[in-house]
C-alpha cells in the first residue's frame, strides 16, 4: 500500500497485512505520518512540555494538574 506522509510528502510503502495499512484502508479520516515526522513532532512536544508553559487539553482538569 503506498501512502504519503501529510506533513513532508513523501510517498512510502506499507506492507498491507499491517495493522496501520488496515486502519488507514478502513477508517478514512485517519492520516500517516512518516517516522521522520512523528520523531520531530514528538521531540518538539516534549522540549514544550519541559518548559512548564505546555498544557494538554484533551485530558480532565485533575489529571492536568499533576503535571
């Protein structure tokens, strides 16, 4: 399955029996991203969560605040 990263474009290949190739065929809305990119990102989140500024919203107020 060929599949293109939405952040940098690139085209890559997944083998189709994995299980992200089968989540991506069957659930549209969900997006691939490359390794490079999900590294970067992850890299970058965890230097804003080092400063104290960075607050995840998707999580209840209690569990916030033992960050």
């Amino acid at each position: 399955m060929r599949v293109k990263c939405v952040i940098c474009d690139s085209i890559n290949e997944l083998d189709d029996d994995l299980p992200l190739a089968k989540k991506l065929r069957n659930r549209p809305i969900h997006t691939y991203m490359c390794t490079e990119c999900h590294g970067r990102i992850s890299v970058n989140t965890e230097s804003r969560l080092a400063t104290g500024n960075f607050r995840f919203f998707r999580t209840s107020s209690p569990i916030d605040e033992e960050f």
